[in-house]
C-alpha cells in the first residue's frame, strides 16, 4: 500500500541521517596515564604526610585541625599538591624537617585562604 510504502521511506531517511555512533574509541596516549597516576602518588605522598606524628603535633601547636588540613589537601588542584608534593620530596633525608613542616602549613594556609 502507499502508506506502507511512504513509512519506510521515511524511515529508510531519517536512519540515513542519524549517526549510529555517537562516541569515538582511541587509544589513550601513556603521557594521559602516567599524568593520573603521579598525581594520585603526589596526593598520597602529602597524605602520609600530614599523618605523621610529628605533623600533627606541629599542628597542634599552632592551633590546627589535622583532619581540617587533610581536608584542605584534597580540595586542591593536581598541581598544587604536585608542587607542595615536590617541595616535600626535595629536603634531603634526615633534613631539616621543621622546614618542610613550615612549608606544608604555609601552602595549606595559603590555598585554603587566598580566595
């Protein structure tokens, strides 16, 4: 019948003219990876920081939460905490740990409180 007929050429079009794929697959490029896992071994590494004994005394001290500055880390940016991460891994072992104490406090204070 024609209407029969006019339906499936309708139909015959409109999928000519919608895309079957929507989404693209590609490779993911190694630089992609490697990006994600430093920053999580960043953030890990300023973690275990603050979870220090030491630290949470220093805290403490100076009348901080340690629970409010772990809080503080994981609110900030991949790459504060890979420069924060990066400042913590350049004192040499066995170093002036007080100074690196004093850094970590000090971009904690700062990224929490510069907006």
């Amino acid at each position: 019948s024609v209407l029969t007929k006019m339906i499936c050429r309708f139909l015959a079009i409109a999928l000519i003219m919608l895309p079957f794929q929507t989404g693209q697959a590609s490779m993911i490029g190694t630089d992609q990876v490697n990006s994600a896992a430093s920053v999580q071994l960043d953030r890990n590494l300023v973690s275990s920081y603050l979870s220090r004994a030491q630290t949470v005394t220093e805290f403490q001290v100076l009348g901080l939460n340690s629970q409010d500055a772990i809080d503080r880390v994981a609110a900030m940016t991949d790459d504060e905490v890979s420069t924060l991460a990066s400042q913590i891994s350049a004192v040499p072992a066995g170093g002036d740990g007080l100074v690196v104490l004093i850094l970590v406090v000090f971009f904690i204070w700062y990224f929490a409180f510069r907006r």
